[in-house]
C-alpha cells in the first residue's frame, strides 16, 4: 500500500534524514523511532507512515507484519523570492518544498 503527502514546505535535503531512519523496518518500529527524532518533519513523517498502514488495513492486509519496502522524498515546488542588496542588486531565496511517498510491502 503507499501513501504520498505533497508539497510539504521543507527542503528534501533535510527531510531525507528521516527516510534514511525508517526505510527497511516495520511500521510500528518506524512510528516508535520518530516519535523519538527531534526534527520538524517526523511527525508528517509519521502521519505518511499512519495513512499508508491505513490504507493497507482498508485493503484487507494484517499491519503487524508490513515493512515499509519505499520511501522516496522528491523535490517539490520552489517558491523564489528576491532579497535587496547593496547597490540595487538581489539575491535569490529559494522556499523548496517535498513530496513524501511511503510504500508499504
């Protein structure tokens, strides 16, 4: 079963620590694990995981014994704004953004 969560307003970069922690273990395991990570993006995180383990109940599948098999963070949007500098020039800001995708096997 998957579940994806889209254009989830942190960078990828950031929010791939977190796919790295859960990728390979049970569910219950996972959502133990992130309940414990101090990072902004594990109780989304978390939420994906609880979406997609409900979808594999609604599918009929026993939840103790799915593993999360994928876990992909892409890029999203990229909101970009201009910041003055000195001398009339600007510098870019980038607001990237991620979409989270769990698969559950």
């Amino acid at each position: 079963m998957k579940a994806v969560l889209k254009n989830y307003r942190q960078s990828p970069r950031k929010v791939r620590l977190l796919a790295d922690l859960v990728r390979g273990k049970k569910v219950n395991e996972a959502l133990h694990t992130l309940q414990f990570v101090e990072k902004r993006a594990a109780e989304p995180f978390a939420k994906v995981i609880r979406s997609a383990a409900a979808n594999a109940k609604q599918a009929g599948k026993e939840v103790e014994s799915l593993k999360i098999t994928k876990v992909a963070v892409d890029k999203g949007t990229v909101m970009r704004k201009y910041m003055p500098r000195a001398r009339g020039s600007a510098s870019p800001i980038n607001r990237r953004s991620s979409h989270i995708t769990v698969e559950l096997g």
